[in-house]
C-alpha cells in the first residue's frame, strides 16, 4: 500500500506541475483518500474473481 501511495503521490505532484499551478495540500489529500478507496473496493472485486477461478471443473 505504500507504494502504491508513493507511486500516486508522485503523478498527481506531475500533473500539477505541468499544469504550472502549485499543489493544494487539500486537493493531494483528497487524490490519496481516492487512492484508498478504490484499493479497499478492487480488494473485494479481485478476490471474487480469484475464488470463481479456483473451483474445480465438474
């Protein structure tokens, strides 16, 4: 998880810069918490998969 916080950090702090604006600590913060939630719901959504896969063929 903390690279992938590392890893958006770094491209949201890119889009910024090449939008020559500086980067609102409010609107880095929100980006994060976006980041969390889709990990916390693509957890779920891949682990179902995952197990449907796993059943053996009848």
């Amino acid at each position: 998880m903390l690279a992938t916080y590392t890893e958006s950090t770094a491209d949201m702090l890119a889009v910024w810069e090449m939008m020559s604006r500086e980067t609102p600590p409010s609107e880095l913060a929100a980006g994060l918490r976006s980041v969390g939630r889709s990990a916390f719901i693509a957890s779920f959504t891949n682990s179902a998969v995952t197990a449907s896969r796993a059943r053996p063929r009848p």
